[in-house]
C-alpha cells in the first residue's frame, strides 16, 4: 500500500466549482473565436445553476465584456470570477491544478509541469497560470509546484487508490523521458495517494494532440463503473486499436477481484477539418461530472442520442446536460479539456469583477 497522506479526489466529489480559461483574441482560436466563445458560455451558465465558475481572461476589456454577458444571462454575481491572467491556450483540464486531500480532509493543489502536451505547442504562460491564480488570492488552500510533467486529462481515478491512464501518454518519451515505468508509479503513488495503476496499452483518436489521454478514451463514472468509446465499424482506422483497448478494459479488476461494470459510448460520424481535411477527435466520453449533473459532449451526430441514454444509465441520480462542441474539437479538443473541477474548499470567496491584474 502506498505510504503517502494525501489522496487524489475523483471527478464526483463535490466541488466549489469549475475553473476555464478564456481564449486571447489573437490566440489559435482567432478565426473560430466567435464559435469557440459561445460554447464557453453555455458551459459556465450550465454549471453556474449548480456551482461556481472561476474564468482566467486575458484582459481588462474581456472581462468587463464577460460580466455584462453573463449579468445579461442571469447568472447570479456569487456564482462567477472573472480573474484577469494571461495564458496560451484554453485547455484548463492540462494545465490547471490536480486536486489531493489528506487524511483530515484538507486539501492541496498539486501544480504539474505543463508543456504544451511534450513541447508542441506553446504554453510558458499557461503552465504560470495556476500559480499566478494563487497570487490573485483565488486559492483557499495550498499550492505545490511540481516538476514532473502531467496533464489532468492524462489520469482518472476511483478515488479509492486505484489510477487509469495510458501508455501512450504517461510513458511517451516527450514527457519525462529521464523516468522508466515504475519510477513514475512512484511518484504518482507518493503525489495521489495511489497504489494500483492500470495502464491501457491501446485506443488513440485521430486528430487528438495529446498521445491518448485517458478522458478521450476511458472514464470512470464511479468506482465500480467505466465508460469508453467503442468503435463497431470494422472500416474505420481505429477499429483494432479500440477493439484492444475493449479488451483491455473487460480484463482488468476492480480491487475485490470484480470486472469493473462496462458502459460503451458510440462512436460518432467521422468529423474532418474543413480548411485542411483533418480527422477531428470527437468521442463522448470526454464529459464532465459536476454536482448534480454531467455535462456531455454533443456534435450533430445521430449517435448524440445514443451516448446521452448510455451515460443516463451511468448517472441514474444526475441531470443531463448536452453541450454542442462541433467548434471545439477543430482545435482538437472537446468539452472535458476545457474544463478542470475544483473541489470543495478550494476557492475562495470573491467577488464576480475583484481587481486581480496580468
């Protein structure tokens, strides 16, 4: 059993809140900015019904826009923060903070090296967000910086000391190429508080930029619960590498030596870039749990419909809530990347227009 004191919340436990980080208008989702913010603020308005919305913005002029909008929209001041700091990208799964709790309950952020999913793309400023949050006085516990380079979308977890992730992601050599398989156990048992890992060897999606990370692929709905993406057309490319990952999922056991109960998710219609033909990485099981409801990706697909009875049976006690990100997966992404839950206790208390500064 691992020794650590402190243990990696899951998804479920209740939260404060949920963090975004808003696109620069010069940003990658320049030409897409209208599209990529109206889908922003249907998550924030969904969530703000049930919990708070911390929002990283990258200006003075954006966030007094921001405020207007959502007071337009009816979302109480109490339930929204608008801090204004800068960052390269949107995708507050990767590069906000890992939420761990100790034995008493208190609790810790756990602020990992971001860069830019093993150096492809920018992110210098997005890896300083979490602590440049910190220094706007946002945090109502503690911040530990850590060197080792993880991404929140790289790992999920049962909250009871069991981690799932992938191969492909954790052990590719532009992460952390100086540290061999259980090294890495070590530090993510001595850091979470985990004593099992299971790692999948197989599943990819095209178009995805972060080497399969495991909320693109598999999730756990509850301990004793995952969904994943199945892919039942023999003709399309990813048909062996998920029928393995299947495969994978149906042999691997819960603690007392059970299968874990298995809810596959359909597979889309196959979504291509308009400028430059691209396969898009649209999967359904990049949703987001949040307290009380769960926030589905939808694309216009027939199998919208499909995927959101097949999470009402994972979520029986739950709200639906679909959210279309058409938009969002051309920068090859979907609702989960994000998105990053804060747990409860880790916010402060703060005002919607408090005069946090770049």
């Amino acid at each position: 059993m691992t020794t650590s004191t402190y243990r990696l919340l899951p998804e479920w436990h209740p939260q404060d809140g949920i963090q975004l980080t808003w696109p620069r208008p010069d940003g990658d989702w320049q030409a897409l900015l209208g599209g990529i913010e109206g889908t922003l603020e249907r998550i924030a308005v969904a969530v703000t019904r049930h919990q708070r919305v911390l929002i990283s913005v990258p200006d003075n002029a954006t966030r007094t826009r921001l405020a207007a909008t959502f007071d337009a929209y009816g979302v109480p001041e109490g339930q929204l923060r608008l801090c204004v700091v800068s960052s390269d990208d949107t995708w507050a799964r990767d590069h906000g903070p890992i939420t761990v709790a100790d034995e008493t309950g208190a609790l810790q952020l756990l602020d990992y090296t971001f860069t830019g999913w093993g150096g492809k793309f920018p992110a210098a400023r997005d890896n300083r967000l979490t602590q440049r949050l910190a220094e706007a006085g946002v945090w109502n516990c503690p911040v530990s910086p850590r060197e080792l380079v993880l991404e929140g979308g790289a790992i999920e977890t049962d909250g009871d000391g069991t981690l799932l992730t992938t191969e492909a992601c954790l052990l590719n050599p532009n992460r952390n190429p100086h540290m061999t398989r259980r090294q890495l156990e070590q530090q993510l048992e001595k850091d979470l508080g985990v004593d099992r890992v299971l790692w999948l060897a197989h599943g990819h999606l095209e178009g995805d930029d972060t080497d399969s990370h495991i909320d693109t692929l598999a999730r756990f709905c509850n301990p004793t619960t995952i969904a994943y993406v199945r892919c039942d057309d023999p003709t399309d490319p990813h048909y062996p590498a998920l029928q393995a990952m299947e495969q994978e999922l149906q042999a691997f056991r819960q603690r007392n030596g059970e299968p874990y109960r298995l809810i596959p998710l359909p597979w889309p219609q196959a979504c291509y870039a308009p400028d430059d033909g691209r396969r898009l990485p649209a999967t359904y099981a990049n949703f987001l749990i949040i307290n009380g409801a769960v926030l589905v990706p939808t694309y216009g697909d027939p199998a919208d419909v499909i995927a959101l009875n097949a999470l009402a049976v994972a979520f029986p006690e739950h709200t639906l809530i679909p959210i279309e990100c058409s938009h969002v997966i051309r920068q090859h992404g979907s609702l989960h990347c994000l998105t990053m839950q804060l747990p409860r206790g880790t916010l402060a208390t703060a005002h919607q227009t408090a005069e946090e500064s770049s």
